[in-house]
C-alpha cells in the first residue's frame, strides 16, 4: 500500500470543488477558495505529477444508454489459483465496470451492468468459465439512492 500523500486544506478544497464538477475553470475554482487561477493551475498539475489526481472523467447515465441491469456479484476462487490471475480476466469483460478485493467469505466483489437479465445471466456464465472461480452470488439493484458521490475532503479529521 501507498504511502499517504500530504495535502493541505486548500488542496482538499481544490480537490473537491474538482470532484463534484471537473470541467469547472480553474478561475472558478480559484475564487472559491482565494488563489488566482495560475495557483490553482500550478496545485492541479502538482497534484496530478504526484499521482493525488488519477484523472478527469465523464459520468455518463447507465439508463440513457441502456444498461438498465445492475448486479453485485461475489465472486469465490476454487483455492487452487491466486486472486491475482482471475483479476485480469475480469478486467477484460466490459460490463464489469469495478473489482474489489474483498475480506471475508468471497475474493472479490464485482459491479456489473447489462442491458438486461439476459445479458447478465451471459456474463455470469463466463465469469464461472474463468479458471479458478469457484462460485458467485448475485445481487440485482432494484433502485440506485446514489451512487459515485464526489469526495468530500476533510483535513483535520
């Protein structure tokens, strides 16, 4: 595991004015927190060369697009094979759209989504086909209260 790195509270609040909205101009973002807009610059850059910053991305509405079907998969390896050598296969499949490594009765857990049932049962079958995967459980999203919150930084905690 990394180190942390150390940012101070007007990186945090760089942070996370950027991370509810990052198409926001850095003139925005500077005068909410009172630095001109080449400080703000200079603090983004800095934060991304020191890897705080991984990347700008777009939300795009999973509904709008047709992917009407969430799922939770737990996912148990057979023993025999190292978490780390079913992880790649994973990545690969396109519905799966985060991993997690997990503590407990599963390896991992997965989030997935489909246009629909069937295209979930499909991407169940070539989980289990994957060798090394051992069993998996499902939990299907009925409704999303929210999900993808921005960070909400707080220095001195």
């Amino acid at each position: 595991m990394q180190a942390n790195i150390q940012i101070d509270e007007i990186d945090a609040r760089i942070l996370t004015a950027l991370s509810v909205d990052s198409r926001r101009s850095y003139a925005d973002v500077a005068s909410e927190v009172g630095l001109s807009t080449a400080a703000v610059h200079e603090r983004v850059k800095k934060m991304g060369e020191r890897g705080v910053i991984e990347r700008f991305s777009l939300r795009v509405d999973p509904d709008k697009v047709g992917l009407h079907v969430t799922a939770f998969v737990a996912i148990r390896n057979d023993g025999g094979v190292h978490c780390r050598e079913v992880a790649p296969a994973l990545r690969e499949m396109p519905e799966v759209l985060e991993l997690h490594s997990v503590a407990g009765e599963y390896d991992f857990i997965a989030k997935i989504r489909t246009r629909h049932p069937r295209g979930l049962e499909d991407v169940l079958y070539r989980i289990k086909a994957i060798p090394g995967v051992a069993r998996t459980t499902s939990t299907i999203v009925l409704n999303t209260a929210f999900e993808d919150l921005p960070l909400r930084l707080r220095i001195n905690d």
